[in-house]
C-alpha cells in the first residue's frame, strides 16, 4: 500500500508527464497502467480523491467518456453508498431515522451533479434499496 505521499507525488508526476506531451502514443495504456500503480494501492481513506483525480488527469487526455454520474455509480463513492446500506439502522423502529441515513449515505453522490446527473443517481439508488428490499417505489421520497 503507498502512503498519501508516494500517491500525490505519482499524480503529480504524471500529470506534468500529460501537459508536456511525455505519455507516449498510447495515452489509454498510460492512464491504465497509472490506474493500477495509484488506485489500486491507494489506503481507502484516500481512494475517492485518488479516483477523482485519476478521472481528471484522464480527462487531460481526452479519454474521458463517462457522464459524472456514471463514474460516480461506478466508483468508490458509491462502494461507500453500499456500505453505508449495510449499516442502516431498523426502519421499523425509527423511520425517520431510517430515511435520514439513507439520505447522509446518499449526499456525497450528488456533489456537483445536475438536475440529469442527480436524477440518474436517485433512479439507481432507488433500485438499490428496492432490490435489498428496503423500499418500494411507493415509498420512496427523494
């Protein structure tokens, strides 16, 4: 595992490699090989800045062909939005308190998203909690 240091100083080195026109002629192996040298070793307390500024430097290169909410479903935000389910307290004893977790779990996949982005990511956080059984489409109030 590398430590928050080695990882900046890595991203750091590759996106000045980026700007300088040094990543070669093949700038998805680069992103790729970059990828499983950061993010696959990346401590998880650091996993989604390392993700956010992978998708970035990817963009610097123009390889970038995801919709924000695609990489936030496909990303480490919503691995923490599946965790967070698990740990959900018992709806039948404070519902409330329910639907308030599930909306703090929720919350950081919205950051910056548009009214499209925000509605994607309800649509498959509502299938999510529909599939665990946690609620029905009738119940759920965005």
């Amino acid at each position: 595992m590398l430590t928050a240091e080695q990882i900046r100083e890595r991203l750091d080195e590759a996106e000045a490699a980026i700007r300088d026109g040094q990543v070669g002629s093949n700038p998805h192996e680069f992103i790729e090989t970059l990828w499983a040298q950061v993010q696959e070793e990346a401590p998880p307390e650091l996993k989604v800045e390392v993700y956010d500024r992978l998708l970035e430097l990817s963009g610097l290169l123009g390889i970038r062909d995801t919709t924000l909410a695609q990489e936030r479903l496909g990303g480490p935000l919503w691995d923490m939005f599946l965790a967070a389910l698990e740990e959900l307290p018992d709806a039948t004893q404070d519902e409330a308190a329910f639907w308030r977790a599930v909306d703090s779990a929720k919350a950081p996949l919205f950051d910056g998203c548009t009214e499209e982005c925000g509605a994607e990511i309800e649509d498959a956080v509502q299938a999510e909690l529909n599939r665990r059984g946690l609620a029905t489409p009738r119940e759920f109030e965005p």
